[in-house]
C-alpha cells in the first residue's frame, strides 16, 4: 500500500512539473520562451523588462526547486538528502543567476546559444535529472 501512495505522489509532482512547463507562457512572464522558438542566432534580442524577467525566472526556479525536493524526499525520505539538495539549488541558483542577469544586461548574437543554456537550467527542472540518478547511484552503493 505504501508504494502505491508513493508512486501515485511522485506521479502527481512530476504532473506538476508538466503543468508549469505546459502555461509557462500564461503563469509566467519571459519574452525569450518565443525568442528561443525562432531562428534566434539571427534575430536581435527581444525587448525585455529585466526585473520582472528576473523575479519571474526566479518564481519559476523556487516552485520547480520546490517540486524536485517533494520528489526527492518521497522517493528516498531522507531529510539528509533534502538538505544537500537544498544546498545545491541554492549554489546553483547563484550561479547561474549572475551569468544569466549578464546575458539579459549585454546582450550579443555570439552569447545567444550560452545564455539558451544558462537559461535552461534556471528554468526547467534539470537539477532533478541529475540528482535522482546520483541519489539511487549513491543509495544502491551505499
């Protein structure tokens, strides 16, 4: 009964992961979700609002930060890795904000496909990608 209830909530988090990515374009604000559609190693930057771009993105990395972590503690319920976790989003989200505001700031063609990336991490759930597999890694040889 107990895997059942677990599958039936990681089930329901991952749904709402899929939900956040499916009306990104109505929940959140970012005029490079179209930008990034188009052949935009050609195009010039699209105009922008950068503080709403960056509370908005930063919205957007804390609810799926926040998602990963339910699906993580359900999956391996161990506050330990919760925590490393929590350390690492935050370390991450450092990080990745500083060349991301840069990207927004000075924007050049050359930087586009750097800034798609850095972009990438801030906005969709890759975290989770990578530390549910290290986890079962470090859990199985543990």
């Amino acid at each position: 009964m107990q895997k059942v209830v677990t599958y039936i909530s990681v089930g329901l988090l991952f749904l709402f992961l899929i939900l956040i990515r499916t009306f990104e374009d109505v929940l959140f604000y970012d005029p490079y979700l179209t930008f990034f559609e188009n052949d935009y190693l050609y195009m010039d930057s699209p105009r922008r609002e950068v503080a709403k771009l960056v509370l908005f993105t930063s919205i957007r990395f804390v609810l799926n930060t926040l998602i990963s972590l339910g699906v993580l503690y359900v999956i391996f319920k161990d506050m330990s890795i919760i925590k490393f976790s929590t350390l690492i989003y935050a370390i991450a989200y450092i990080l990745l904000l500083i060349p991301f505001l840069y990207f927004v700031i000075n924007p050049k063609q050359e930087d586009y496909y750097l800034f798609f990336n850095v972009r990438r991490f801030l906005i969709q759930p890759i975290g989770l990608i990578l530390l549910l597999p290290a986890f079962y890694y470090y859990r199985m040889n543990r």
